[in-house]
C-alpha cells in the first residue's frame, strides 16, 4: 500500500545493478532497486526495492521501503511503510508510520499525527541534526 500522494508520475527509476554516487532532487515517484550513496529528495513518493542498498538520507512526502536497506535518516511528512525484511539504519520523521513483521530499524521514530506537534518535533530534530554528526538540510525549490 503506497501512501497517497497529488503527484501519481513515475519520474526517477534506478534499476536493478545500477549505482548512483551523489544526490538525486526529483518530483512525482521515485523508485530505487539499486544502490544510492548520497541524498534522496522527492516533492512526491519515494518507493525503495527489495535489493536497494540506500546509503542516503530521504526526504519526500511518502516513502514505502520493501525489504531494502537504507542507512540514513527518513523524513516522510505523509507517511513511511516498511514492508518485512526493510531495514533502516537512521532515523525516522512522519506523521503515520506503518510497520510490518520482520523489520529492523536502529535509530529514532517520531511520529506524530496532529500536526502543529508534528512540525515542532521535525524542526527540533532538524537543529539537532544540525549541530550532532551531520547537518541535515531541506532544500526549498
């Protein structure tokens, strides 16, 4: 079940076998089945293969992680499902979370529906981030 985004087109595809170093900036769908050592960012939903290895911070509005491993932080406003065998190495930051049997997640989950209590956990988890191991940035388009 994929969260419900406005945006229903299939932008960014990374196949099976294939690897990105860097960072990927798309809008609508972004499907990962490879392997990613960057950034994600997606103005829509970001869906996550079996065999994808992710070791990038995600931030969309929705995220489905379906068995893969991402080693990063997840900030889905909509919602993050993860699917058995996904494993998360990071944190995650929605405001509906959806966990199936069989996962692993090492990190911190905020979740929060309301969202005025949801926008102030984000933001002060945002300048946490900022001043601990890395700076975690949201780049306004």
């Amino acid at each position: 079940m994929a969260f419900r985004t406005d945006d229903i087109s299939m932008n960014t595809i990374v196949g099976v076998g294939s690897s990105i170093t860097g960072n990927i900036f798309s809008a609508g769908i972004t499907r990962i089945d490879g392997d990613i050592d960057g950034r994600i960012e997606s103005t829509g939903h970001v869906w996550i293969g079996s065999a994808a290895r992710v070791k990038a911070d995600i931030i969309a509005l929705s995220v489905d992680v379906c068995g893969g491993v991402i080693e990063g932080d997840i900030l889905a406003p909509e919602g993050v499902h993860l699917y058995s065998k996904a494993v998360v190495l990071g944190d995650i930051v929605t405001k509906r979370l959806k966990l199936d049997g069989n996962v692993l997640v090492n990190g911190e989950c905020i979740t929060l529906s309301d969202a005025e209590a949801f926008e102030k956990a984000k933001n002060q988890w945002i300048d946490v981030k900022a001043v601990s191991r890395k700076t975690f940035t949201i780049h306004e388009r």
